[in-house]
C-alpha cells in the first residue's frame, strides 16, 4: 500500500494514472498534478476510483516541495517535460521522496539530451537512500530491459544492438506527433550518433537509413538512424558491446512536413523578436499542432519496438530479436490513449511497481539495465506490453 504522486498529465501521464488506478494493491494513494489543474480533473474523471489532484509547477522546487510534503507520497512519478527533471529530483532530495522519471534531462536552451546532469545526483541520492529510477518508458525503459534480459539469459557477450522503434499507425492528420510536439521535433532534427568500438560516431541528421522487415504482417520499412538516450548507458552496462544503433521509422509526408518547417525556420529553439516580443518558433508551432493526447481515437494500426542483438553464447555465434507489438485502437479502448502514450506510461507503471514493492530498491540514480530484468519482463506479459523472442541461429 503506497502513496504515489504523478507529476503531468498529457498522453503518457494519462495512461500512467489509468494502469497505477488499476492496481490498487499496489497504488492506493493517487495524486495527479499538472501546471493546469482542469487537466488533472478531466484525467481524474476518466478513472476507475477517486484520486487526488493538484496544480504545481514543475520548475519551481519550493512548490514542488510545499505539494509533496503536502501528500507525503512514497514515490514521485516525473512524467513531465525533461525539461524539468532536474527541478523535480531537486524537491525529491529536499523531502526524501524516491524519483522516477521516463526521459532523460535536456537543457531547455539547447536541443542534447544526455545523462551526465543526473548521473550527477548518484552521491546526494546514495546519501539520503533514496532511489533514482531514470528513463523507466519503452525506449527508454523495455529496451534496457530487453538487453539486460538477453544478457542474463541468452548471451556471453553482446556484440551488436539495433533497438528499433516502428510506429506503423496512421491519425489521419497531415502533420501531428504522436508525442509532445516540441521534444519529438527537438529529437528527430538533431544530429545522429551510434556507438562504434568505444567512441561514438556522428552522423547528419536523418541521413543513414535501412529497410527492415517488421513481424506481425506489419511489413518492411524504412528505418532512420537516430540517437537515442538509451544508448549511453547500454554502451557503460552491457559486457562485450562494439556496436550499438537506434533506428525509428518515418512516413514520408512527416519527413517532408519537417524538412519544410526547418526550411522556414519554425523549427528553431533560440527566441526571436515579434511584434515587441520574445516567441520561441518550435513553442508557437508546438501550439499549432494537434495536442498528442487527442489523436488517440483516431489512431489505427500498431507500433513495434525491439531489440535485434548479436552476440555469443558458449563460444558460438548468436543472432537473436525480442519486441513487442502494440495495437492503437486496443490501446484507447483501455486507457483513452493512442499506443505511442501506452507504450510509455505502461513501463512507466511496473517501475513504480517494481520500486515501490521493493523488487528493486538501492540508494542512488539507477538505469533501468542495471536492475533485476525478471520481474520486469513477466509484467509486461500481465500488463499489456506481451513480448516475443526469435533465434536466427536455432
């Protein structure tokens, strides 16, 4: 029985509240808080039992610290911007509350995201024992999972990992993310990196690509090379790894939408000056396009995300693949969210659970790879992320 606190309320924090709401066992004490109250109160509306809710504005740690010692939760839910992960870990230290989050840290100022702000914390949280969980989404998050899974059970050394992310679902929508608009644009246009043999190798922005053949009667598709968070910490934790990639697929007409508002410069973080005022382009852009949140009825196919690994296992060649396929339209019957949402605020959901329950427990900042992947896996079978596993070698 444990007090939770569940700080934003878009797409993922939405599915976040429905499956913490389905699990009272574990969950029994519920606080939703938002910049925007009414928005706590519509996601309050849709859930199965009451909760609380609450305004608070996460870039302001007295008010964070004055809301938690308020509530008194056993664990604090970042499902904010990352902007503000730095802000909310702060509040947690104050008031000696554990901290989860879903993505890494990103200066507000300048599209990098990397993990070296909050890896800074692991002295000041060993020192409180308290428990710093980062990057407990999909990828982040399983993708860790699924790699340290291997690791234990299926491999000696892992050579190569690909993680790659399909969204293979349609909204109908001629330019929309299925995500906050801000950080998904921020993300695609920055510049590509992969791990090559201990260092890491830059690439133009969206100018590798491969075609890969997707399960489920999804199909091949083309796949870009991205850099993602994950692989900064896979490229620390996994024993043997030479090589490790991100890939994500993009429709055509999103890629052509893209180069066209970089083009104009709509894309563009700095502040300008309009009309006697300072405006941020990607923030008055993000305000024209459709809130994620809303696509979720509209939404039909499905996502797959996975891990192609290589490797050996007792001195022999091992070729191996674990992903999990999510359907849109199943995702909104349940929780009101499209599966871009779901995959994230599920994972977000069993690391609560695994923290809280005392399955995982440690003092200090953790990634996800570094814990116990056991209990993990089995949950994402009991609680709507089911995985499959295929051996090319067997």
């Amino acid at each position: 029985m444990s007090r939770v606190l569940i700080i934003g309320v878009g797409g993922v924090g939405q599915v976040v509240a429905h499956k913490c709401a389905q699990n009272p066992d574990v969950f029994s004490e519920i606080m939703l808080a938002s910049r925007t109250k009414s928005r706590c109160d519509e996601v309050a509306a849709q859930l199965p039992r009451p909760v609380q809710t609450a305004r608070v504005d996460a870039d302001n740690v007295p008010e964070l610290c004055a809301l938690i010692r308020e509530f008194k939760p056993d664990l604090v839910m970042n499902i904010a911007l990352p902007y503000q992960d730095l802000h909310i870990m702060d509040a947690c230290l104050e008031t000696g509350v554990h901290y989860l989050d879903t993505a890494n840290y990103e200066p507000l100022d300048e599209a990098k995201f990397e993990y070296k702000w909050q890896w800074a914390y692991q002295e000041r949280f060993r020192e409180k024992n308290l428990m710093a969980l980062l990057g407990s989404g999909f990828d982040p998050g399983v993708t860790n999972v699924f790699c340290a899974w291997a690791q234990k059970h299926h491999f000696d050394e892992i050579h190569e990992l690909d993680i790659i992310d399909c969204n293979a679902g349609d909204h109908g929508q001629p330019f929309a993310t299925n995500f906050n608009p801000e950080i998904n644009i921020r993300e695609v246009s920055a510049k590509g990196r992969y791990w090559e043999r201990g260092e890491w190798v830059e690439t133009d922005p969206l100018s590798w690509s491969m075609t890969f053949n997707f399960p489920d009667n999804i199909g091949p598709k083309k796949c870009y090379l991205m850099y993602h968070e994950e692989l900064e910490s896979l490229a620390l934790n996994l024993k043997g790894l030479k090589r490790a990639r991100f890939w994500m697929t993009f429709s055509d007409n999103y890629l052509n939408h893209l180069r066209v508002l970089e083009n104009v410069g709509m894309t563009r973080i700095d502040p300008i000056e309009f009309n006697g005022q300072k405006i941020v382009p990607i923030q008055f852009l993000k305000a024209l396009l459709p809130d994620p949140a809303s696509l979720g009825p509209l939404t039909k196919g499905k996502t797959c995300i996975g891990c192609l690994i290589k490797g050996v296992k007792n001195g022999r060649p091992r070729k191996y693949y674990v992903y999990n396929i999510c359907d849109h339209e199943a995702c909104y019957r349940e929780v009101q969210s499209q599966a871009i949402s779901y995959t994230t605020g599920v994972p977000a959901m069993i690391g609560a659970k695994m923290m809280l329950t005392g399955v995982w427990k440690g003092a200090g900042v953790f990634n996800m790879e570094q814990l116990d992947p056991d209990p993990f896996m089995a949950d994402l079978n009991k609680y709507g992320l089911p995985w499959t596993e295929v051996f090319y070698d067997e």
